[in-house]
C-alpha cells in the first residue's frame, strides 16, 4: 500500500502528516459505476475532510479580529429567497468597500435551518465597520457580531469549522438537499499543499517541525488502515514571526501547490 507525506501551510498553521493511499499518486483508475448508497463510515469520512478543509481556508484568509456574524431573518423565508438575500448582501458589501477604497472583501458562508427558521453564519475579513453599518447594509434582520479570535492553538479552527457545519450533522436530508454545507468567495487564498512519498520525506527530514515554528502535537496511530493518519504534527509560527495583521507573502518553500480533498 503506498505510503505518504501531506505538508499543509495555512497561515500560522503548519501539519504535516503521514498517510497510506489504496492507489499511488499519479496513476489514474477507472471508476466503476455507482452501485451502492455511500457508507456511513465513508459520509462521516468525506465530512471530516471537508472540516479540515474549512478549517484551512479560515487560517489562510482571516485573522484574529476579523469578522464572525450570525445574520438572521425578522420573517420566515424559502430556501431559494435565503441564498438570494445572502449573495445580494455580499454584492452591496463589496461595492460599498471598494467604493471606501477597502481591501476586497473575503468571506465564507453556511446556511443553517433549526426548526425551519433560516439563518447565516459569515466569517469577514472586515475589522473597522460598526454593527449598525454591518445591519444597514444586511437589511434583513438583526446581525450578531463577534471579533474572531486567535485560534492558532491545539487544533485552530476546528472548532469553528464544526459549528459552521454541525447541520451536516443534525440533518442528512439537508445536507443531501444541499451539498455544500460552506462557500467561499472566489478570492480566497487556498493553503499551500504538498505531497511526497514517504521515503522521500524521510530523506529531506519533512516530518520534522519546521525552523521557525513551535510543535503543538505530535501524535501517532497504529490504526492507518482505518483512514487515521499515522503520523500527525500540528504546529504553529512562534510569535515573533506571526504575520497576521501584515501583508501576506507566498510561503518561501517553493513546491507547487495542490488542491486540498474537499
């Protein structure tokens, strides 16, 4: 079974974690026809890889201070009248911010709907508008504002990617109904991402906690059969070289960048 080693660089976060893969990087295999429901085992698989991916995305685009809002509706609304209302908030939003020669606007979203009553989480990454601005320009019910908080620690924003997401959880209709149980703007940085085999990471020392980082958690598995990873390091940047609130450069390792599994 090959054998590998994922690196991941979101923001302050670094992991890196050794894996073995059913089929070799690379190598294409034809898929057959789909014959049977997915597993429960696989659902709460797929889940958990899109919570990391959440939890990436939020390191990689937002930092402490910045924006977490819950934006509700003063009337019941239709699913369809929802997602409408929260692309039309997000077009106002970005015309008013270029218009105040604000940088773009990033934002990820979910929709949840406890007891048929709709509502919106919304990460931003805004830090100098008021509640009232924020309400005026949402329009449509009362508007929650809570500064994000630094959660480079332990497990970062895994937290927040769960409840985000805890729908997916709660109800499988909805989440049949709707598969993307968050979305992003276009804009958003995606975490840099590379993947070696394991012997090759060996060789170059990857599984070693960068220069520059501080070790958070290092864990291994003796289950990798059961999709656990069997090496994990969680660290993050050591204070002094935290770059949150200052422009963002391009990570200086040069290895190309891969798409994240969502």
């Amino acid at each position: 079974m090959p054998r590998y080693v994922e690196r991941i660089w979101a923001g302050d976060l670094y992991v890196c974690r050794e894996y073995f893969s059913l089929k070799a990087r690379g190598k294409k295999v034809s898929r057959g026809a789909l014959e049977n429901p997915t597993s429960e085992l696989q659902k709460k698989i797929n889940l958990k890889r899109k919570r990391e991916k959440l939890k990436y995305m939020i390191h990689t685009n937002f930092r402490e201070g910045d924006m977490w809002l819950g934006l509700t509706y003063k009337d019941k609304v239709t699913e369809e009248t929802a997602q409408r209302e929260i692309r039309n908030f997000f077009r106002r939003l970005k015309r008013q911010r270029k218009k105040a020669g604000a940088e773009p606007v990033k934002y990820i979203y979910c929709t949840h709907r406890k007891q048929n009553k709709i509502h919106h989480h919304v990460i931003l990454n805004i830090q100098d508008m008021t509640p009232n601005e924020i309400k005026a320009v949402w329009g449509n019910g009362r508007v929650n504002i809570t500064p994000l908080e630094d959660q480079a620690g332990e497990e970062g924003y895994s937290r927040l990617a769960e409840y985000m997401t805890k729908e997916a959880d709660e109800d499988e209709e909805g989440l049949e109904a709707y598969k993307q149980i968050w979305i992003g703007s276009r804009n958003l940085e995606q975490p840099k991402v590379e993947v070696v085999e394991y012997e090759d990471a060996k060789r170059h020392g990857y599984i070693k906690i960068p220069k520059g980082y501080k070790e958070v958690r290092i864990s291994v598995s003796n289950y990798p059969q059961m999709g656990i990873y069997r090496h994990y390091v969680l660290a993050i940047k050591i204070h002094g070289n935290d770059t949150r609130g200052r422009p963002r450069k391009k990570h200086p390792d040069n290895a190309a960048s891969l798409p994240l599994m969502s």
